[in-house]
C-alpha cells in the first residue's frame, strides 16, 4: 500500500482473484502472488488512490518510462508525433542500456502520402518534423532517432505492436 496521491502498480486481491492462468505456471508465477493472505493479481497498470478513496489510472506501466529524470507515457509521445503535418502515424519506442535504464527515444513513422519525395534525405524530414512539433512537445518528449517505414507490425487486434517494436529496437 502506498500513501494517497502516490503512483504504483494498480494490484487487485480478494477471494474473487483467480488462481492463476489455465495450464501456464510461469505466466502465473509472474502475476499471481499472496497479499495480506488473499490472493492477488499484478495488472501491469499504474494508478494513483485519492484521499476520498477514488482509483485514478495513470496507464500501462509496461509503456510507462523514466527518461532524463522525466516520467513519459509513450502514447503521450506518440500522440503528439502523429499531430505533425508530416506524419500519417508514428509510435515511439525507448531503447535501453545494459542496466534497462532509457538510453534514448526512438520514433518508428509512416509518412504522408509525398512527404518522402519533398526532402532529399530523411535527416532533413526528420529536422522538419522536429520544427513542425516544437510548440507542442516538450524536448525531453522528443525522440533522438526516427526510423521511416512503409508500414507498422499489428497485433491481433489490428493495433500498432509496440511491445514487438520494443523488442525489435532491443534486439530481444
């Protein structure tokens, strides 16, 4: 438990949390734990309790990171990487370092339909991407690296498969 106002990881228990996955022990070793004698569940998710008792979500904490001293939600990034004039879509993606700290910021992006063709290297997409955005992203947001694709892996869902781009940027 945490005092009010601080973020954590959001765990449910009770009698009602499950005992774990169908027929997978190491998913369930991972997620399912004993606290206070009950059983309970780590959701991967961050929140915060409010003096009144309320529950705010703070969002994945698997896309949740720690950069130059700064909490950075990665949707955060990404939404504001996709309000450029140049981008159809982008995510941003954090490389770490030996000890999993963020190293840098990387942007995977999909540009607009004859973006490519205006700028004779993507060094100068990338510098016009940058001034397009400087009003409305905080530097520290900005990622260091944009790496241009034709397309995005999806998940199943048919949404961007940033824990695979993760994995990719970190040769997992």
């Amino acid at each position: 438990k945490l005092p009010n106002g601080e973020q954590g990881e959001i765990i449910v228990s009770g009698p009602a949390v499950s005992k774990g996955y169908m027929n997978n022990p190491e998913k369930t070793a991972e997620a399912f734990f004993e606290f206070e004698g009950l059983p309970a569940y780590h959701t991967g998710d961050v929140g915060s309790m409010t003096d009144e008792g309320l529950l705010l979500y703070g969002g994945r904490m698997d896309f949740q990171i720690k950069f130059n001293g700064y909490r950075i939600e990665l949707e955060d990034v990404s939404q504001n990487l996709n309000k450029s004039k140049y981008i159809d879509s982008a995510v941003a993606v954090p490389r770490y370092n030996k000890d999993h700290k963020v190293q840098n910021l990387l942007a995977y992006v999909i540009l607009k339909d004859g973006v490519a063709e205006q700028f004779e290297r993507e060094i100068d997409i990338t510098k016009a991407i940058k001034e397009d955005l400087e009003d409305i992203m905080m530097s520290y947001m900005m990622p260091s690296k944009f790496l241009y694709r034709e397309s995005l892996p999806l998940t199943p869902n048919g949404k961007i498969d940033i824990k695979g781009l993760i994995s990719e940027v970190n040769n997992r």
